[in-house]
C-alpha cells in the first residue's frame, strides 16, 4: 500500500515542478503536463521551460489554484 505525504503550499518550493505539482494536487503527473499544455486563458497552469523539462513559479501555481476556486 503506498502512503501519499501531502504537501501545504508553504513546503513546496518556488520554483515547481510536474512532480511537486502532482503531489500537492494528488494527481497524475501525466496530468499536471496535459495542464502545462493548455493556454493559461483555457484554464492551463502557467509554466516555462527549462531545457527540456517544464516549470512554474509557486507564484503563478498559487494564482492557478485561486482561479479554479473562482471560476465554480
């Protein structure tokens, strides 16, 4: 049986990623790409890249997640 660590905001680090996101959320990590695929304007998690791999700024994570709060 696999235990999940949930994570508060404040333990992640500034500067996240797909991993970190999908820990927090308890989501798929294959998921959290699908979202850094998506447009911010069609509800996609604002990142940027990094050589091959994606980021994003808590910053910018904590705005996506108050978002999808506001938009029920």
């Amino acid at each position: 049986m696999t235990q999940i660590k949930l994570l508060t905001l404040e333990q992640l680090p500034s500067i996240l990623t797909a991993q970190n996101i999908a820990d927090y959320l308890v989501i798929g990590r294959k998921r959290v790409y699908e979202y850094m695929q998506l447009s911010p304007a069609h509800g996609g998690i604002p990142c940027f890249s990094l050589g091959k791999t994606k980021r994003v700024e808590k910053k910018d994570f904590e705005k996506w997640i108050a978002d999808r709060k506001n938009n029920k």
